[in-house]
C-alpha cells in the first residue's frame, strides 16, 4: 500500500480506455492511486504518467509489477496482451482488473484460469461492467423479485457510430458482442449452449467486407431465447438497449430519456457517441468496487469463469459467422474456486 492506505495501481496499456481509467483512478476513484502506467509506446506512457503526480511510465509490465508502490494491476491492454499480464501478475501475487475480453479465445481464457486455481484463491475482477449500470442493476433485481415470471426472450441491440479502423467481422463477435454474452449469463443465471449469426445486407456505410450488422442468436440452458442486433457503423449514437420478455410482463433498459427538450414546436434528447460516455457511471462503480474489494482482501465481480465462458460463446460466434450455421458452446465443468 503507498501512503495512507491507498492502492497503488499500475494500468497496463494507456489507448482510450487505459488513458480514461487513469484518469477515473486519479480524479474520481477513492483510496487508489496510478502510481505506474505502461505502454509499448513510450511517449504515450510518459504522456498519460505526466498527468497523474508521481506517477512512473514502463514500457515492460513486468518491471512495473515489481516497483514498490504498485499494489494491484488493472490491464487495459489489447486482449491478446492480456494472459501475459495476467500471468505475470500471478507471479507476483498481484490483484487484477482485467479488461474485456479475458483473453481473446476459449484456450488461453483456460490457461488464465488454471493459473489462478493453482494460487488457490481468486485475484481477478474481469471487466464486464454493464453488471455495473444502473439500468442493467435494476433489470437483475426486478426479474429476481419474480414479478414478471421467468424469463423467455431477451432482445439486445447494441450499436456503435462507427468501428474503429481495422474493426473485423469476427471482432463485433469477440470485442462487442461479448458484453451481451455476459450480461445475458448474469442476468439470467443461465449458461448459453448454442450461437448462430445471420447476415444482414451489409450496410453502405461499413468498410468493404466488413459484415456489419449481424444478428446474433443465444440459446441458454434454461430455455430462453436471446437474440443481439450488433451494428458498429450505425452512423447516429451509442445505442445499447435490452427489454426482458418474460411470462407476465416486459422490462427495458437503455432508451435513455436522461433530458427530454421542447422548444419551437420540437421535442427531442441527445444520443451518446460512445461507451466511454453512455456507461460512465458503471465504469466508475466497477472500478470502486473493483479498489474497496482489493484494500479488503477480497475479490469480487465477474471471474475468469466468467471470462472463459464469453470467450467460449464468443469463439462459437465465431465459428456460426464463419460457417454460417448454428454451433453449440462447449465448456469445462466449472472449478470449485467459482462457486
Ligand atoms: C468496445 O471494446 C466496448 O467495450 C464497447 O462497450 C462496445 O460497445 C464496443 O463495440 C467495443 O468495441
């Protein structure tokens, strides 16, 4: 622990989401503080390090692991970086935020999670942090009071402005899509057994070859049916919604009225442009929650298993997209260590 008890945390990767946990650690966070970021890109790091006092720039996690002050990772590294870190992290008995994806297919996410069963206790938050907002919050308790009977059909519709360049057809499977796997999983309390994708006509405004929208279809192992329309070049907002079906009634979440205006005979809101926007306030509840477990000794939230199943389902997605038909998720038995 660095001064008065507060979690020194290295931050693993200082792109958009790396550069906005820093900044949610160091401006919003309590009882933590950035005491190293890393980077490959070494101006980058020492760019972001500037912003926080005190705070050392790596380019080597390794080396930022063994400093003194660091207390605790959080990886928000590109997802193939990620077992690595994790694993290096393990070596030095070094609490984790893992960013989504865990890793980035169903073979590494096992490897992550056979090295955390060998410490005998979990060091991993995974960093699916819809289980974070508010809405989804509220959604969770209302279908745990029973009121509107089980569960049937959960629609999703996720939407972005625009891919990011380089975005693939796999990758709003694996990157984007993995949020409703997990959300869908917690929500639930069920595990999804099967995944097809149906092909939409491209729309115009994606790259060539890139298959977006998608329509992706879950089957989980209590019956319910879930299907996610996931369009990453919507071209007007971030849009990530969800309405529950079940026996005696409906739920739905993110139709964001947050501010409704009406001026000169036109009512109307804003849409946000980007996760970072839409889902401040559960980045910023994950990420508290995330430092209140650790200065505890605990570790709470989404798990490797859990970050091993979305890569499974995702890698079932992949697979549907690719071959264009329907193909069941096979997972291990889950270990003890997760309940
Ligand atoms: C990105 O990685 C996210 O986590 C966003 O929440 C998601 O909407 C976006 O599609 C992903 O690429």
């Amino acid at each position: 622990m660095t001064r008065r008890g507060t979690l020194g945390v290295a931050v693993i990767g200082t792109g958009r989401m790396g550069a906005d946990h820093v900044r949610r650690i160091h401006q919003v966070t309590s009882g933590a503080r950035v005491t190293a970021v890393v980077d490959i890109d070494a101006e980058r790091a020492k760019a972001v390090a500037a912003t926080v006092d005190g705070c050392a720039a790596y380019t080597d996690p390794v080396a930022a692991m063994a400093a003194a002050d660091v207390d605790a990772v959080l990886v928000a590294s590109p997802g193939p970086a990620h077992e690595a870190a994790l694993l290096a992290a393990f070596a030095r008995d070094l609490p984790v935020l893992c960013e989504k994806p865990l890793t980035p297919d169903a073979a590494s996410a096992l490897r992550v999670m056979e090295a955390e069963r060998r410490l005998g206790r979990r060091r991993v938050q995974v960093g699916f942090m819809r289980r974070y907002d508010a809405e989804y919050r509220k959604l969770k308790a209302l279908l745990e009071t029973g009121q509107l009977g089980r569960p049937l059909m959960l629609h999703h519709r996720h939407r972005n402005v625009a891919g990011p360049p380089g975005f693939t057809s796999d990758m709003l499977i694996s990157d984007s899509v993995a949020h409703e796997t997990d959300v869908t999983r917690w929500l639930l309390g069920q595990e999804i057994t099967a995944v097809t994708v149906l092909r939409p006509r491209p729309s115009a405004n994606a790259p060539d070859g890139l298959q977006d929208p998608q329509f992706v279809v879950f089957e989980t192992d209590g019956g319910a049916i879930v299907d996610v329309e996931m369009f990453v070049n919507c071209g007007f907002g971030y849009q990530v919604q969800a309405e529950m079906v079940c026996e005696r009634g409906t739920a739905r979440i993110g139709d964001g009225h947050a501010m409704v205006t009406h001026m000169a005979a036109r009512w109307g809101g804003t849409i946000a442009q980007d996760f970072t926007e839409r889902f401040a306030d559960a980045y910023d509840r994950e990420i508290q929650a995330w430092v209140d477990a650790t200065r505890h000794g605990e570790v709470t939230g989404p798990s490797v298993w859990d970050g091993y199943a979305a890569a499974a389902v995702c890698e079932a997605g992949v697979r549907a997209l690719t071959e264009g038909s329907r193909v069941e998720v096979e997972l291990v038995e889950r270990p003890t260590l997760y309940g």
